[in-house]
C-alpha cells in the first residue's frame, strides 16, 4: 500500500532532547500565560516517550490552549471548537501505532464539545488529553465558561454566573474514563511527572491542568499556590500513601462509612484509613467529589489509572485483507443471472 | 366456488412491453419480500426491470391504518425501462388501508387483486372508511377489474396440516399472492422455487411452506375463471453479461469499497444513522474482514470529524448522511476544505426542511452542497442519475478526492437510494487505478506547495522529516504556517477556487444522450430524475416531438461543453425535485432560455408530467 511503502522509509527511533521538539514558529500567548509551563513539560516528556517525532500527532480544537500544535515540532492539526475528540478518534483507529495528544481547554472540551469528550471517555482509545482549565474563555476576551465558579463577574455575567460549575474529574470518570488525573501549571515538577504518566497509560488519559490565565482570570487558582495556603488547601494524591495535607502535616481524610471525612492524623486507625489506590474507581469518584465540597483541600495527581482494552485495539483496523477478486465478490453480490 | 378445468376455459393471452405491478399491504404483511421475489424472477425471465419500495413513515404503526401501508412497486418489460413507472397496472392489496392509499396510481382499467378479509368491517373502520363504505363495490363501478381473494383462506387450506397456529398460516397470504401474479404473467415457476429456497432455505421448513404457497396461488389462478387473459411479457433486449440487482444505496457502498481498494488506502466511514443513508453503514459494516472500516460515532459532527481524523492519517475517509445531517456536518466540511484533504461526503437527500420528509425524496439540498458553507469554500459536487450509477459516481467521488487532495460532495437521494434495477456490474480489473497524491520527497516538504493543478502533495503521520501543522485558521501560501496577511488570503481563496475549477480537465463532457446536438429543446436534468426524463424524451420521441437529452453527472464545476450544449438549443427544460436550484444556477452563469419543472411533494416525477411539459414547449414554439 502506498502509504506504508512511503512509511518505510522513516528512521529508526532516536534519541532526542526537549529542544528537538521546538517548531519554527513563534510562541504568541500572552506573556506569564499558564499555557508555556505546559508546553514545556511536554516537551520534556517527549523525549521520554520513545516516540520518533514523526509518529507524535498533536490534534486541538480552538481556544488559547488549541494553539498548541503550532509549537511543536510533529505532525499536527489546530482543527474546529470541540471536535479534536472526534478527530482524534478517526486518526487513532486508523493509525493506531501513532501517539495521538489532544489539547483542548475548559470552554472546548466541557461546552461546544462535551458530547465528544464523553464518547472518548467511553470508547477508550490509546490517546492522551491535556485539558487546560482556567475557567475563562480567554481568546474571546473573558466570557464565563462552564467551570468558572458561581458568582463570577466576567463580561457575560455581569450579575454573576449563574450556573453551576462541571467537576472535570466527576464528569469523566462518570463517561468511563480509564485514567484521570489533575495537576497544576505552577507545580512544574508535579505538572511533568502527571504528563509523563498520562502518556505512559494505554487507554484514554485524560489530565485536568489547572491553567492561570493572567489576563482573564488572574489567581483563580491562588490559593492552591499560594505559599501560606496552599499546604491546608490541596492534597497530593500518591499510591499507597494515606490522605495527609495541612501545613503541619496532621489532618487527613478518612472514610466514615460512605463519606469522606477529615481528622486529625492522630485519628486515623486501621477501620478508617484510606490509603490511595488509583486503581479503586469508588474512591476516585468520592475524590472527585472533594472539587467542590466545602472544607475540604483540592486533590492533585491520578485519581484514577485502571486499564482496559482500548478502543483501537478493538477497532482492529487491519486494511484490505482481501485481494480483487474478493472485491469482485462482494460487488456481484449473492443472485446474479445472465443476459446471453 | 365452481371449479373448473384449464381446458374448459378461454382464456386469452396477450403480450405486454412492460408492465408495473404494485404488492401494498400492511408493514407485516411481507410486501417487500414478495416484490423483491417477483423482481429476481422477473429479471431472470430476461426482463429489464425497475423497482421502488414505498415504506411507512412510521416503524410500527398501527395494523390496517393508511400510516402502516407498505408497499413494493416494479415495472418490468421487453423494452428497456427507465424508472419503475408513472402508475400501475395492477395493484395487489392486501387490506382496504392498501388500497385507499394506492388507488390514485393505478390506471384506468386497472386491475386490484383484492384480499377478501382484508376488506372486512374491522379494516374498513381502521382505513378511516364510514361503517357503510364499499370501497370494492366503488372501484368496481369506477371500471377497475377487480378480483376478489380469499387469500388468507388459500394460505389456511395450504398449511393447514403444518401444525403451526392459524395466525402464522394466514402470514402466508404474500406467497398466495405472489403465486398468483406469477401465474398471471407467466413467470418461470421452477425459478420462482429457486428463488425462494436461496431465500428461505435457512428458516426451517419455511422454504418448503412458501413453495407450496405460491403453488396455491399460481393453481387458483389456473383453476378459477378470475381473469379472462394472461400476459406474456418478452425478454428485453439487454447487453448480454451478468447482471446483478442494485439498489442506489448498495451500489453506492460497493462503489466505495472498489475505490478504497484501488488506491490501496483504507475504507475508513464516520456515520450516524439517519434516514435514507443508514443502509450505507449497514452496507460497509458488513466488511470488515475484508478490511472496511465503518464507525458509528455519537453524532453527525463526530461522524464527519472522525472521518477527517482518518484522511488526516493517510486513509480514504467518508462520511455519509442526508440533509439534516449534513447542515449539522457544515463546519467540519470548511475545515476539511481549509486543510486542503481528502474527503467524501455523501448526502442521500430527503425532504426538507429541518426534520422535513425523512422517507421522501427531493432534490433540495443542491444549494447546500455548493453554498452551504461559511466563507468562500467551493467543494467538487457530483451527482448519480440512477440506483447503478451510485457505484460510479462513489468510485468517481473518491478518486477526485484522492487524487487531487480535496473534499468531494456526492448528491444521492432517497429515490435512486431505496430504487433498484438490473446492473451489469464491472469486473475490479476494467475499472481504473486510483493515484492519492501522497507526498513522495522529503527534502524540504512544503504542505502547501501544488502542481500544475494546483494539488498539494499529501503528507501524513508517519513520513519522517514532513512533519508540519495545520489548520482551520488561513495559511500562508506554501508554508502553511498561520497567516493573517490580505493578500495571502486573496491568494489562498482563489488558489482553492482555481484547484476545484480545475477538475473540469478531468471529468468527461455532457453527452446528448437522446435527441439532436442542437434543436429548438434539450431536456437537462440531474440525479434521480433520469429514469423520468428519459421515459419522456422516449415517449416524446415516440408521438414524433423533437427534443433532445443530457444529464449533469458534475454539478462543480460543470463539464467544460456545457455552455456549448445550452447555446445549442433555443430552450432548455430544467425538471428538478426542488423549487429550481439548478434552473437558479444555471441562469447565474449562462446565457440561456432555461424553463423550469418543479416539483416538491416528496415524491419523483413521472415521466407523464415531464411529457406534458415538453409537449407544452412544443406547441408553444
Ligand atoms: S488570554 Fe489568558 S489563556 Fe489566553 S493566552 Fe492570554 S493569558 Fe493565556
């Protein structure tokens, strides 16, 4: 076939730095955007992906975020508002030995093409989603968007939003995500480590990465950051280990029954302890629940990691198995007759 | 009854150069499996043959109402036949719902073979008759020949020692009836047998039942004086070859598979399902072992978008759906034509608007597929003229698309799409090789770098050092890197402009197909009316009226002749299911006399309204 006698002519696998990724282009979001921090995570984890470069494909939808495959140097496409999901789907399928990222934001991914990103979740193919929340439509200049928090002021809520706000985590891990994960864009070492693991898992990763938008949406995320918050505000989720934040290390989350309940570390005993499984879909819910639940700290890092046979696997796209005069069958059909 | 013997009666025969039989009963009533068998025994009687089937609107309304009427309409003859025909000679009615709603298609003097208890009081009431209706006793006095069958009683009589319940037995009515009309036109019987063991022969004893079922029928007609004539209808004279049976939406699938296979890229379909496309994605599905990729995505956008992704990759995407869906689909086919990539798109038009008729035909999504875009966005438009040609005009579809790296749009419709005629099908080896215009060099690859015909080379995921990003934003001219500069965006809307102009080089010329090469009338129609259309011009030639014919398979850009053609006649008869978007066209860009026929009701021409309007022409001039 044509493609894959062009296809063999490609390299061996190399050996390449973070540098190798750069494009020609310039960077244009603003400066101090969240977005640099992530596309310089990425471009570290490249290398580590043991992809040639020419088998990476970058697919985004539009939005700040979406400008993203501009600046890398791989294949890539900045396609229509919403629907990376679907194209990506398409592209994976059919490519499976391709390693396929979709970049999308808040605005692309929960609004104009929920419906896609749902039935990503579900079907599961191998690909990775980076999410970038910032809770703003930034490139259309500061409209509310569906995780912007109730009560917000922005140009198309000048009373205040209204709606309630998605919980990204809650909503994927409900359409059958297989992994889910949250990171922050100032935590550089965390925001790499969770990329490089989203790409690392076979099935559909999918990475909330809180973004600043420092132009719309400055500080929204503060007080995760924040050096004298940010111990009694988030949580660190790591495999094994039990649910220990505060400044002074000493609460931490247990179970009560069904419900999440924070204590004193000294509280803790072997009927309550909770110890992270990301492989534990129950608990991945209930910590995706913690978003939004008064008093208790923001969880950042897999949620959620649990494989299953994913989609381009059972897809098995596979192309003609079949020579002419299979297709000669097929078009004549089962009742023929003749006309001497 | 009396009984009588065959040799007691004098009986006539009389032959016939084509014929249209209409079975019409309720949904259940097994219509279409009695159509389809009169057909393949009818094709194998050495006929040529036309069918269409006339589906509810509704899956499963109620039994004996007019909204659950079925139907199955074919004309056969021993002259060639075009279009299923403008009315009936004979309708088989099965229940008094059938008949209310067929009887204004059958010709005078027609014949309704009419099932007894189909006509009792119960179905009167549930076709909407008054309780003291006749609708029989009517159409008698109406000078229709009916005959009245007790076919349900025959299929009882039939199976009575089956040990099956009385319910299942009277289902055989269809087989009873077909028996008949078999015997009536002097169908093979042994073939007829044949037919329905390939049919049946995997349900148990029913092959068997069915067989004697239609050998009830086919003696109640010999042994009873119902009919004082039986028809003989001649071979026609076809090419000699083998032939199959195609239905457009058929056709159009394998269409597809031949093209995937010839250019050696992957099938790969993005469908949602909706009414008149889905048997294309029933179609496709069915072949995955030989390597089709079909997928049913979770909504019209993913379904065109995933097929994009697909083309994206190096593979021959398609998406296929009708009007509804294709407005849905608008967007993502302005990305696929800003990205300059290949693409099919399929759209088997219903009526509309929005919801409109989904199980109607029309020919008003013509605007759609040249304009309906945002943006100067000009797509390759094309269009098959019969249920056969769909497997033309798919293969064609896709060999531009390949080969000169850009989206096509295919304009079928609910007409040819469920229509079904003989097709001597082409062997893979005489159809052409299809040449994507996969980029081939990689030293400095520019993506949108293009030939003498303004074609890009195609490079895709996979080929190293090509990698490059696109996208829906304007790109400069060769790079392909975002642009915002005005005269690169001039450049870029007329480079795509030219590129899709540039397809006439490749398309053949418009054909007079009947007629003069210049005269006072050239009948040009496009899609689905050709069966209508040249049914007429036939006709029209037949009462000696000069006209002439020529069927627009490329809508854009139009074949080079055609200003040529339209300057050669004095008018220009445009018939088209819509409210005149080619007339609309045509007018825009030709000096010429065009004379609309329109018509919107869902339903195709008939060839006696298009007759009517070029005899109208005729004297007129
Ligand atoms: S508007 Fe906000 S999100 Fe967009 S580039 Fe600027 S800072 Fe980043």
């Amino acid at each position: 076939m044509e493609v894959d006698s062009v296809l063999t002519q490609t390299t061996q696998p190399k050996v390449y730095t973070s540098k190798d990724f750069e494009s020609d282009q310039d960077v244009r979001w603003c400066p101090g955007c969240g977005d640099y921090a992530v596309l310089n995570a990425v471009k570290k984890v490249l290398p580590q992906t043991g992809k040639r470069k020419e088998d990476i494909v970058f697919i985004s939808g539009i939005g700040c975020s979406s400008r993203f495959p501009y600046y890398v140097d791989t294949y890539g496409m900045h396609s229509i508002h919403g629907r990376a999901f679907a194209i990506a789907t398409g592209l994976k399928i059919t490519r499976p030995e391709l390693d396929v990222w979709i970049i999308t934001g808040d605005g692309d991914s929960m609004s104009i093409g929920g419906n896609h990103l749902i039935h990503l979740c579900r079907r599961n193919p191998n690909v990775n989603v980076l999410l970038f929340n910032n809770e703003i439509y930034g490139l259309t200049k500061g409209q509310h968007s569906p995780t912007s928090e109730k009560g917000l002021l922005t140009k198309s809520s000048p009373l205040g939003v209204i709606d309630n706000p998605f919980n990204p985590p809650a909503l994927t891990l409900g359409a059958g995500a297989s992994f889910v994960a949250r990171t922050i864009d100032r935590f550089s070492a965390h925001l790499h480590d969770t990329i490089l693991e989203a790409s690392k898992f076979n099935g559909t990763s999918f990475v909330e990465i809180y973004q600043n938008c420092n132009i719309f949406n400055d500080g929204v995320f503060e007080s995760f950051t924040d050096k004298e918050a940010k111990d009694d505000n988030i949580i660190i989720l790591e495999q094994g280990k039990q649910l220990i934040f505060g400044k002074e290390k000493d609460k931490a989350i247990v179970l009560k029954g069904h419900s999440p309940e924070i204590v004193s570390l000294s509280e803790v005993n072997e009927t309550n302890e909770w110890l992270h499984d990301p492989q534990d879909f129950v608990k991945a819910t209930l910590l995706a629940q913690f978003t939004y639940m008064q008093g208790f700290p923001r969880p950042f890092g897999v949620f959620y990691s649990k494989q299953r046979p994913t989609y381009d696997e059972l897809f098995e796209s596979k192309g003609w198995d079949a020579d002419e005069s299979e297709i000669d069958k097929v078009i004549a059909g089962k009742f023929t007759w003749k006309v001497d | 009854m009396q009984r009588k013997t065959t040799d007691e009666m004098t009986l006539k025969e009389k032959e016939l150069s084509s014929v249209v039989i209409k079975f019409v009963g309720d949904s259940g009533d097994g219509m279409q499996v009695s159509g389809n068998l009169f057909t393949s025994t009818s094709a194998l009687a050495g006929n040529d043959i036309a069918t269409f089937p006339d589906f509810p609107a509704e899956i499963r309304a109620p039994i004996g109402t007019v909204a659950g009427v079925s139907g199955f309409q074919i004309r056969f003859g021993s002259e060639e036949i075009y279009s299923p025909g403008d009315s009936c000679d004979v309708l088989i009615a099965m229940n008094a719902a059938a008949l209310k709603s067929n009887l204004d298609t059958l010709k005078t003097n027609g014949i309704i073979i009419a099932n007894t208890l189909g006509f009792d009081s119960k179905n009167l009431r549930l076709a909407g008759y008054s309780s003291d209706a006749d609708p029989l006793g009517e159409v008698q006095a109406k000078g229709y020949k009916l005959v009245n069958v007790d076919l349900s009683k025959v299929a009882k009589e039939t199976l009575a020692d089956k040990g099956i319940s009385t319910k299942e037995m009277e289902r055989g009515k269809n087989m009873v009836a077909l028996g008949l009309v078999c015997w009536m036109y002097q169908r093979p019987l042994d073939k007829v047998f044949a037919l329905t063991e390939m049919r049946f022969g995997k349900k148990g004893d029913w092959a068997e039942w069915n067989k004697a079922l239609i050998q009830a029928g086919w003696n109640f007609g010999e042994t009873l004086e119902l009919f004082n004539e039986r028809y003989v209808v001649k071979p026609a004279p076809l090419q000699s070859g083998t032939y199959r049976g195609i239905a457009g939406n058929e056709a159009l699938a394998l269409g597809l598979i031949a093209a995937g296979h010839k250019s050696g890229l992957k099938l790969f379909l993005g469908a949602y399902p909706i009414t008149p496309a889905s048997d294309v994605l029933h179609e496709l599905a069915k072949y995955k072992k030989l390597g089709v990729d079909s997928f049913m995505a979770e909504d019209e956008i993913a379904a065109i978008c995933a097929a994009i992704g697909a083309s994206y990759g190096g593979n021959l995407g398609v998406t296929v759906s009708s009007g509804p869906g294709i407005a849905l689909k608008t967007e993502a086919m302005g990305l696929a034509i800003s990205l300059e990539i290949p693409l099919v798109i399929c759209n088997v038009q219903r009526g509309g608007p929005s919801t409109g008729l989904p199980t109607k035909t029309e020919q008003a999504d013509l605007f759609q597929a040249m304009f309906g875009r945002n943006g100067e966005a000009p797509m390759i438009v094309i269009a098959p003229g019969s249920p056969r040609e769909c497997f033309e005009m798919a293969f064609e579809a896709a060999k531009l698309s390949l080969e000169h790296v850009t989206p096509v749009m295919l304009l079928s419709d609910g007409y040819i799409a469920n229509g079904a005629e003989p097709w001597k099908f082409p062997r893979m080896e005489e159809l052409p090789k299809i040449n994507p215009n996969l980029a081939k060099s990689v030293s400095g690859y520019k993506p949108y770098e293009r030939d003498e015909n303004f074609v890009r080379q195609w490079a895709v995921p996979g080929m190293s050092g090509m990698q490059h990003r696109i996208g829906g934003l304007e790109k400069e001219n060769i790079t392909g890197n975002v642009s915002y500069d005005p005269d690169n965006h001039q450049l870029m809307v007329d480079l795509r402009r030219k590129k899709v102009e540039k397809i006439v080089d490749f398309i053949p010329e418009l054909k007079i197909v009947n007629g003069d090469e210049k005269g006072k009338l050239l009948v040009l129609g496009w899609g689905s009316t050709l069966g209508a259309i040249t049914t007429a011009i036939t006709d029209a030639h037949k009462a000696g009226i000069q006209v002439s014919q020529a069927h627009l398979r490329y809508l854009n850009p139009f074949p080079r002749n055609l200003e040529m053609v339209l300057n050669s006649f004095e008018n220009i008869l445009v018939p088209e299911l819509n409210s005149g978007q080619l007339a609309f066209i045509l007018k825009s860009n030709f000096n010429a006399n065009i004379i609309q026929l329109n018509k919107v009701k869902g339903k195709p021409f008939l060839a006696r309204e298009i007759l009517e309007k070029i005899t109208e022409i005729n004297h007129g001039s």
